[in-house]
C-alpha cells in the first residue's frame, strides 16, 4: 500500500471514530460541559484539580473528558493529517491532478467543520446546529473515501456500469444522509422516546403527528424504512450485475440494516441505554460507508453509455 493511500486510510479510520465519539457525547448529555471554545474553562487540558477548583458546573469529569478528547482527536490528530495529505496530494499534482483538486476541497470541509464545532458550543447544542455539524462530518467522511477510492489500482474498477447505478446509490447517499441527521435531531431533541413502543407508534402505525415530538420521531423512522427498502433494491440490483465489488458492498449493507434496526429497537425497548444509543450511532455511520463506498466504485467504474461519435469520455474521478 503506497503511503498516500495510508495515510487516507487512516484518516477515514479517525473520522468513524471521531463521529461514533461525537454520538457518545450526545447520548451522555456531554456536548455543553466544555463551555467555551477552542478552550475548556479557558484551559487547553482541564486537570482534576482544576477542575475540582471550578465547584459545581453540572457536569461529571468524566463528560468534560469526553468532549475534551473528542476535539483532541479532531484538532490534535485528524485535521493535521488531512493537511498532510493535501500536502502530499500537491506534490504529485503533476501525476494526478484530480486528486490535488479533491484533497484541496477536504481541507475546505474541514475547515468549515472545525467552525461548525464552535457553533454547536456557542449555539448550547441546538438540534439544528449538531444536525449541520454531524451532516458536514458526514460530507467530510465521504470525500475521504472517495478520495481513497480513486488511489485503487485500476483493474478493480475496470467492468463497466449502467449509467443508472450513478444517481440511484446517489439518491441513496442522500437518503441514509437524511436518516441519520434526523437521529441526530431526535436525540437532542429529546425525542427518541416519543414513540414509546416498537415498530408500532403510540399505538397506531399512523400517530397523532400534532406533538412536535412524535413527529420528528416519527420522520426518523419513516426515513428509515425508506433507506431499509432502498438497501434491499441495492442487494437486488447488485446481484443481478457483475461487479463483485458492489455485491459485497450490497450484502454487508443488508446486514448492518438488519443490525441496525434490531439496536434502533432495543432503545425503544431498553429506554436508550447508553451503551445502545451510541451502537445504534456506530452501525448507522457504517451504513453511511458502505453506501459511499458503492457511490464511489460507480463513479470510478467507466459508464456502459455509448459516448458521441469523435468525442472521447474521460470519466472526472479517473487520474489526470
């Protein structure tokens, strides 16, 4: 493996993390136990002692630790790495030109991932400003894998795809996007016992959509029924194809739905446990994957499309 797409590897690696400890954050109520930012109680690293100094703040050390490491881990450990990459991607921009253009758009995410942090702080959490945070993550996630993707060799990319497949696992994308920035908003907005039992709502498979509540509840789950059966249309369609690629991608995507909705389940069930919040999060960002790793295997694959005659198509993820 070249050090490029190590280092890529990597830092999908510290992104998963990095998102799957935002959600932890979340489920413990964490998110507002550093006041302040960048700082933490205008400290760089809250000590015990400090924070013993500090009286009662409403929260537990172990909170204000657990929001501190997630802005380590983004600030210390992840940003610094992309910035590596994009270095590196600038030096062999003669070789790969796209890749450059790619690694140079990451760092605008990531920059604006990084004020999007300090909004979530400034905004006390708000269900709309950690719903943009985490969607921006998940953009960030998937240029990463994209930009892992095209540094591939290119035999494994080389069947080629129905045109079609593109805006269907788009529209896919989009929809497991939608699915998992409404959790968001159910979570923060206390909202994820609204619908008290399971599958059914309040009763009925209809509720009274009148209490706010119940109603981003029950859009969450809507959503996911729909990215539930778009999965199964993936499966489907990637079996009847050759790509062994996409069939394997299709197969663990059915899976984690089913692990997923077994967890989303048991927070019903067990009243949201910690420990079932965050899996539910975990697996949910591992669905996110899978699909942008099938969207940016068709991107890479050449289209079965007949191009114009006199025109040669050169597809926008291929090497320049």
């Amino acid at each position: 493996m070249t050090p490029l797409r190590t280092l890529s590897l990597l830092s999908i690696v510290l992104t998963y993390g990095l998102i799957i400890l935002g959600g932890w954050v979340r489920s413990t109520n964490s998110g507002l136990s550093c006041p302040d930012w960048p700082t933490c109680y205008g400290e760089w690293l809250l000590t015990p002692a400090d924070f013993a100094a500090l009286g009662d703040v409403g929260y537990s050390y172990f909170q204000v630790m657990l929001e501190w490491v997630h802005r380590l881990v983004a600030g210390v450990f992840l940003g610094p790495l992309i910035l590596v990459i994009a270095v590196v991607a600038f030096v062999r921009r003669q070789v790969d030109r796209g890749g450059w253009r790619l690694a140079l758009g990451i760092c605008v995410v990531l920059l604006i991932q990084a004020k999007l942090g300090g909004l979530t702080v400034l905004d006390a959490n708000s269900p709309w400003s950690v719903a943009l945070h985490l969607g921006n993550a998940l953009f960030l996630f998937t240029l990463l894998i994209v930009f892992f993707t095209r540094l591939l060799p290119e035999a494994a990319f080389a069947a080629p795809e129905p045109a079609s497949w593109r805006p269907f696992l788009g529209g896919l994308w989009l929809l497991v996007l939608g699915t998992m920035l409404t959790a968001a908003v159910t979570a923060k907005s206390g909202a994820s016992l609204a619908c008290y039992e399971w599958p059914a709502c309040n009763g009925g498979w209809l509720p009274d959509l009148g209490d706010p509540q119940v109603r981003i509840h029950f859009i969450h789950r809507t959503l996911a029924a729909l990215t539930g059966l778009g999965i199964l249309a993936f499966l489907v369609a990637a079996l009847q194809g050759d790509n062994p690629i996409l069939r394997a991608l299709a197969v663990l995507a059915v899976a984690l739905v089913a692990l997923q909705i077994t967890l989303g389940a048991l927070v019903i069930v067990l009243l949201v446990p910690v420990w079932a919040a965050v899996a539910h999060q975990a697996i949910g960002v591992l669905l996110f994957a899978t699909v942008a790793a099938a969207l940016a295997t068709v991107l890479r694959a050449p289209s079965i499309a007949k191009p114009e005659i006199g025109h040669v198509v050169q597809h926008p993820l291929r090497s320049a």
